[in-house]
C-alpha cells in the first residue's frame, strides 16, 4: 500500500481512507463499510488516533474523523523520505568499505575478464550510465563492439554534466563516417584530441574503473573475438590514468566551426584566409585525416585533394605538410 513509508499499515490506510471520504463515522459504521468485526474495527480505529491520524468525541458512541492528510501525513513522509536518505547514504558507505575490504583480500575484485564483442559492449555502456564526473577514451580505428555513432550513452551523459574528453587516433577518421560522428560529439559537449597513434583501446569512468583490451581482438567482422578488462581502483588503474594523461599533453585539440569542419589549433587565432572548401580540407589534413578519406568526406578526387594541399603549401611558404599544419596555426587559418 502507498502509505506504507508514513508508518500506516495496509488495514490503516483502509480505515483512514473511510474516514476522509466519509467524514465521520462510528466503530458501527466502520464494521458495515469495511466488512470488519468490531474489535478489529476499534483497534484500528486506537491505533489511528494514537498516530495522529484520527479524532474521536467523547460522546457515546464515539464519533470518529480523519485527520487532515497534509498535517497528518505530511509531516511523517518527510520524516521517513530524510531517514531513507541517510541509510542510503550509510548503505553507500558500508558498500564502499566493502569492496575496499575485499580488494585488499581477493584480487579478483580488482580485475574482471570479459570476452566477446556483446559483453563488452554492455559493460561499456553500463559504466557510461552509471559515470558522474569524467569519461576519457582511447578510441582506434574500425570498431571492435561499439560502431562509430552508436554510442547514445555518452549523449545522455553529456547531457546531465558528465565531462568526455576524448583521444583519437589518425586512421580513426577513415572509417565511414567517423568525422561526423566526431562533429555529433563535440557538438554535443565532448573534449576531442588527436593523436597520430594510440596503443590500446581504452575507456575510463570517474577514475574508478577501466576497460582496456588483454588480448588484442581483430576488428567487427573478424573472427577473434576480444577478450578485455574491467580493473578497479588499484596501481594498474593509475597507470592507465597517467598513460592517458601523457597522450592527452601531446595531442592536437579538434574544434568544430559552423560549417562542420573538424580542425586542430594550437590556439593561435586570426582571420581565415581560405577558402570554405580549402578550410575544411586543410582541417581535415591536420586533424590527420589520410588523403583517401578526405577525398572520400569532401567528394573531391584524391587528386585535387592533392593539388589543393600542394596549392596551401606554396601560399604558406610551406616545403613539407607538417610546415603547412604549423604555419597555418602561425597564420590564424585555423
């Protein structure tokens, strides 16, 4: 019964509801309407009045009415929602003990075996539903169990004040409509980097547990399937953590203009001196897209992709591509 929190008792809630609706009523009129015997009806009725629940007259026979709800069961739900709240908290406290307790005895609490791509899949958006601060990932090229844009956790978690900060890798962005999942995340709130090349496959949750790959798993379709690792707090953690921390120091922050365009800066502005198209494709070069793919994103021919590079470079004053990325940082093309 919905009473239950306050203290009432399912036959209580029944009686005090007879009352409410009815005004008033006698141990008599109780027994006819609630099909009760007359000493079940007035130890319900002594029950009810000693919480505060009920009145009576003095008169013979007693004159039972209702308390009104908001001052006789208001008062006491907020009682009973304040004392849930701090078990809740007391339950939290002792659940942590807990695990601290058998972290220390039994190292199969630090460290849990997953196999197959689905499993994986689940424990990786459990710990996105269940994260309160900060995501960082590792995120590789050609997907082991989560496809590029299939990750609608990190938009609901995005969306109740979780930080993403993510690093990806250079052929990251040549599968099939990666940038634009990229462009979805930022967009959405998400800290992107990028890197030329990451080690491992790897997600982090409020830095209290990790997933990372024990046994390198061949990408979606392939026959292997991954075998990965869900590890706690323990030293192995930290030196994920810091491994990620070192990476993140030296990658190039991607940024999303208006047009969509996904550009790495080293935070020098200034006016853009390019062209949208040239913008976009120099964006993209920087962000370490491969030439295929950017012919791919932008419906350009692999060699006017080519030629436009080769056109920036001689504007820069540029002799190698990685001239060109420094100079139009230099310059405020970014």
């Amino acid at each position: 019964m919905v009473l239950e929190p306050a203290g009432v008792t399912p036959e209580e809630e029944s009686v005090y509801g007879l009352l409410v609706t009815s005004g008033r009523a006698t141990t008599a009129d109780l027994v006819q309407r609630a099909g009760l015997t007359e000493l079940e009806a007035e130890r319900i009725l002594t029950s009810l009045t000693s919480k505060g629940l009920a009145s009576h007259t003095d008169a013979t026979p007693r004159v039972y009415r209702a308390a009104p709800p908001d001052v006789a069961l208001l008062p006491r739900l907020k009682r009973s929602a304040d004392a849930l709240d701090l078990a809740r908290v007391e339950a939290t406290r002792l659940v942590e003990s807990y695990r601290d307790t058998m972290r220390r005895h039994d190292a199969g609490q630090l460290l849990e075996v997953i196999t197959g791509a689905e499993a994986l899949r689940q424990h990786l958006r459990q710990i996105q539903t269940g994260a309160q601060d900060e995501m960082l990932w590792f995120c590789k090229a050609q997907y082991v169990a989560m496809p590029s844009g299939s990750n609608t956790e990190e938009f609901q978690a995005l969306s109740r004040g979780v930080r993403y900060r993510v690093l990806y890798e250079k052929t990251f962005f040549d599968d099939e409509g990666a940038v634009d999942n990229v462009v979805a995340g930022v967009r959405a709130g998400e800290v992107a980097r990028a890197v030329p090349h990451l080690p491992l496959r790897l997600a982090i949750a409020d830095r209290s547990v990790a997933i990372f790959p024990l046994v390198a798993g061949g990408p979606h379709g392939s026959p292997e399937e991954p075998t990965t690792a869900l590890v706690r707090d323990s030293n192995l953690l930290a030196a994920l953590i810091a491994l990620f921390e070192r990476y993140w120091e030296d990658a190039v922050p991607l940024h999303v203009d208006d047009a969509g365009a996904v550009s790495g800066t080293d935070g020098v502005g200034g006016a853009n001196s390019l062209s949208p198209t040239d913008h976009k494709l120099l964006s993209l070069l920087v962000a370490g897209v491969a030439d295929k793919a950017i012919a791919s994103q932008m419906g350009l021919s692999r060699r006017t992709v080519q030629r436009r590079i080769q056109s920036m470079m001689e504007h820069a004053g540029a002799t190698t591509r990685m001239q060109l990325a420094w100079q139009a940082a230099r310059r405020g093309w970014l």
